[in-house]
C-alpha cells in the first residue's frame, strides 16, 4: 500500500471517531503517533550502538510495548492508558536538558500535543495501520517524505498553515546555492516542518568521513517554530533524519525578544519566513525604533542580518511586496545593501507555491560584511510546454539546472556572470536613485499580451491576492502611525 493510501486509510479511520473535529486535528493526532513510532525506530538503533544504553523515557512508554503488538491494548484499556498515563506523564517527565537531552525532546514535544480520539477500537485500528511502515528499516525512511508531504498537502487543504511549506524544488536549490559545510551553523528562524533543515542535513551528511565529524552534524543545525503542530513534526523530521537530540528545534516565536540579545554567530541562514501576516502587539518594540513594523517577513529580515556572523550567508524567500515597498521597508533594504553584499534576487514564476498562495515571490541571497556594489537578478523561466505549476505538473529540482551553471562563484566576485535573455545586473547607484525599489523587470523580455482564459483567471486571483497584501500592508503602516511609530 502507498504511503498516500496509509495516510487515507487512517483519516477514514479518525473520520468515525466521534472525538476528531476536522483535518487539522487528524493531523494533529497522527503527529503525536509519528513521532513516538520514529523516536523508538532511533531507541533501537541507539542501544544497538551502543553499551549499557538508558532509555531517556520509561520503557513502558516506548512505542514497541504498548503499540507494536496488533493485538495489543485497544479498546477503553488503551484509551485509559492513553489519557491517563502515557500523556500525563510524558508532558510531566522529568527530563534536564544537560543530563537527559533526548527525554527533554519528548517533553517538548507533548508538551501542547493532545488526544482527540475517544474510541480506543479505532484508535488501535489507527495504530495498526501506522505499523505497516518500519521507520527502523532503511529502505523504508524515504517513505517519510512522501507521508510528510502528503500531511502537508492536507494541513494545507484543510485551510490551516498553508505558510510552513516550500516546494522541495525550491528547498534543494536554496540548499544547494548555500552550500552548508560541516561544522557550520545552519539555522532556519522560522522552521516550519523542516524542510530546509533536513535538507541541510542530508546535504552535509556527504562530507561526513568519522565519528567526529557526524558528533559536529548532531549540533550544526538550529531551528526555531512557533507553531506546535509545524514544531511536532519539525522534531520528528529531525529525528528521522538521524539528529538523535534535536534540543536545538525550540518552539517558540523567533521574533518575541530583543534584536540586540541575538548573538551574531550563525553561518548560514536558509528559510521561507511568514509573509502577509502581522505580529501581535508589543512584537516590534522589540526591534529599533526606525525598523520598528508589525509585518512578519519585515521583522524576519532584520533578524536574519543580525544573527548572521561577519561572512555568513543566507538565502531567503520574500514576497513582491518586499521588493517594492517603501516606509519601513525602504529603510530595512537600505540597511540590508548597506550591510551585507545582497549579489543575488532569483525572481520566482507565478504558481511556484500554489496552491498555498499566488503572490509572486523571489529568492534573496546575501553575504554579510561587505557593501553591495551591484545585485543581479535572474528571472526563473517556466520549463516548456508549462504555462504554470499545479499539483500534477509542480517545479523540478532540475529546472534549476541553468541558475547552478550561471552562477560562478562568491570568491571572486561572480567575474563569470554574463547576461542572459533570463539574467541582468543593476548598479547600486541605480538602486539608489531608484530609493531601494528592488522590483526590476527584465529588461531583455518583452511584456507578454497573455489571451488565454485559464492564465487570465489565474493572473487575476494572483493579483487580488497582491492587492490583499498590500491592504495589510497599509493597515499595518496606518496603525503605527496612529501610534505615533512612523
């Protein structure tokens, strides 16, 4: 049976408990169940491994001796084990994050995790169908992509977190331009479910030779969610892929303490921050009074210049609306060029994210510690025969191709960069007089007269999408004005 099919045969299961309200706390209740089933899969490898290993939870709470057996616990028994035990205990477990690191994850994560099932016969059905995936087997850890996107799919469906996803394409290419190597610290300041990270992972792993070296991978990797449910699966996408103590995975919301108590030590930066959304009130206090803006992808911006180490890197996916606006947003681009070498905008195609959103976005890659002299823009062309993206014809990896064997290197200043029909420089000069106006079209492509009705129908809900956002947008400079902040 396909993964898709597990993740069916159990909404369908959930669907007749009368305890589950909705997608999204189906979702919530598989969750838990993961990570308990990954966290024993890693339990075993690790005493395997290891000698006189102490398990960093009761034994009677890992998912082999309550779980595993089909004819195990069911019924009202595993209901009250359940609610009574298992989750009252692991949210109280005692766990010192020095001393029990790994039991201090699981804290964590049960910490806001809830169980809404009410009838334990399905709920034991839900288990066994859970237990015809072996995490534990090799060849079956790639099965957790496609259950972890499949979940996506349906978070997204069910009209909640649409924000915390990124295409793989976009994931790996981001990856890939950033190149992490081993021993640096990678962090995502807004970690959804993971994706940048385990991507980071896997992209690191290959330079991994010694026991030394994997010992430098388990602390590299750094991630911060605001979300408990994203933070659930974020943790159990770490553990899958062998960050044995994923302490470092924190729920929390990056932005709730002071810019200047973030230490500037990170090397790379690799995320897709909320945009379109506001904080609540209080959040931009702590932030310099002339940077001072209620709008998340603004305030993510800033903090990504600050924890970013003197020629540290990051790559970043930002709106339209970033690019062209003005008031705060004038003032953070101008810090951002004055700050850091911003050498790279790689203009994304419309549909990229649909069908979480359809305003159009753009990748920034920036090196701090040097003044940018000029920004290059390369604009991503759909591939042939592709008018837009869809779940049935999404963006590749491999379109990317072009962008990779463009792109030259850092080291000496992007020297081989040509422009294409695709790829233009501006000066910042240019920028300037332009007032930090980073929307450029390009100049070596023809505005195209598009007839057909299917593109205009897209083009226009897109555009009512922008205009919503730019709405936001004044909403949010109009209230800081009021409050006497602008």
């Amino acid at each position: 049976m396909s993964v898709s099919n597990v993740i069916k045969s159990i909404q369908d299961i959930m669907r007749k408990d009368a305890g589950v309200d909705g997608d999204a706390q189906r979702l919530g209740q598989l969750s838990w169940m993961l990570f308990l089933k990954i966290f024993d899969a890693q339990e075993e490898e690790l005493e395997f491994e290891q000698d006189n290993y102490q398990p960093p939870i009761p034994e009677k709470y890992l998912w082999r001796n309550w779980a595993a057996d089909s004819q195990g616990l069911t019924g009202d028994a595993l209901l009250e084990f359940i609610n009574g035990d298992l989750f009252t205990n692991l949210k109280d477990l005692t766990s010192n994050m020095q001393i029990n690191p790994r039991g201090f994850v699981v804290k964590e994560a049960f910490g806001d995790a809830f169980n809404y099932m009410k009838n334990g016969t399905l709920l034991r059905q839900v288990i066994n169908k859970l237990n015809e995936i072996d995490f534990g087997d090799s060849r079956e850890r790639h099965l957790f992509g496609d259950m972890y996107e499949q979940i996506l799919k349906d978070l997204q469906a069910a009209g909640n977190a649409g924000e915390f996803y990124t295409p793989r394409a976009v994931t790996a290419f981001m990856v890939n331009r950033m190149d992490p190597q081993l021993g640096e610290k990678v962090f995502d300041p807004a970690c959804g479910t993971g994706g940048f990270l385990a991507s980071a992972v896997e992209h690191v792993r290959a330079q991994i030779k010694t026991t030394e070296d994997q010992a430098k991978l388990q602390g590299q990797i750094w991630g911060v969610e605001k979300k408990q449910l994203p933070h659930l699966l974020c943790t159990t996408n770490m553990l899958l892929h062998g960050i044995e103590v994923p302490v470092q995975i924190r729920h929390d919301n990056t932005l709730s303490k002071p810019l200047s108590s973030w230490e500037s030590d990170t090397d790379v930066v690799i995320t897709n921050p909320p945009f379109g959304g506001t904080e609540e009130d209080g959040i931009e206090k702590n932030f310099p009074a002339e940077f001072q803006t209620r709008e998340t992808a603004d305030l993510f911006l800033q903090l990504i210049v600050e924890v970013l180490k003197e020629g540290g890197r990051a790559a970043v996916v930002l709106p339209d609306g970033t690019l062209f606006g003005e008031g705060v947003k004038t003032k953070i681009k101008q810090m951002l060029v004055e700050e850091c070498n911003l050498h790279t905008i790689v203009r994304l195609p419309n549909g990229v994210f649909n069908p979480y959103t359809g305003i159009k976005t753009n990748i920034l890659f920036f090196t701090k510690g040097q003044k940018t002299e000029k920004i290059w823009f390369y604009e991503h062309p759909y591939p042939e025969g592709v008018k837009n993206y869809n779940k049935t014809k999404p963006m590749k990896f491999e379109e990317f191709q072009t962008e990779i064997d463009w792109w030259g290197s850092e080291v000496d200043g992007f020297t081989t960069r040509t422009e294409t029909e695709q790829a233009w420089s501006v000066s910042i000069d240019e920028i300037i007089q332009r007032n930090y106006n980073l929307d450029i079209k390009n100049p070596h492509q023809a505005e195209q007269v598009v007839h057909d009705p299917e593109e205009l129908l897209q083009s226009y809900g897109e555009q009512q999408q922008e205009i919503q956002l730019i709405r936001d947008q004044l909403k949010t400079i109009l209230g800081n004005a009021l409050m006497g902040k602008v």
